[in-house]
C-alpha cells in the first residue's frame, strides 16, 4: 500500500526518494533520467519504483469495523 521502507532485496533505504520522484514524474520528466539522478541504479530499487502502485488513498475511503 505504501513504499517500503528500504528495497526488499538489497535493503537500501529507498522510502525518502518517493515523494521527490512521485512529483518530479508527475511535472512530465523521464522516468530512466529521474532514478538515475535519484541514486537509485541497482534494478532491484528500479523495479520497486517502477511497480509500485500507491493505493493508500484508495484503501482510506473504506469504512473501518
């Protein structure tokens, strides 16, 4: 639902990258471009930026029991 903390296969901190790429990819940049400047070159942290579906605001219109 939220990024993770660190990446799930190599354990680098990722999750204080995913607001600066969430509204640096919404301004139209390139997504390659962007995870080069962010740091983010192994492809297991690629992958986790780029599979990543945030449904936390969807998730929150529910009704809790």
């Amino acid at each position: 639902m939220i990024i993770p903390i660190r990446c799930i296969s190599c354990g680098k901190p990722v999750a204080h990258l995913w607001e600066s790429y969430k509204d640096r990819l919404a301004k139209g940049e390139d997504r390659k471009k962007l995870l080069d400047e962010l740091g983010l070159e192994r492809y297991c942290c690629r992958a986790l930026f780029l599979g990543h579906v945030d449904l936390a605001n969807t998730a929150a219109q529910f009704k809790k029991f």
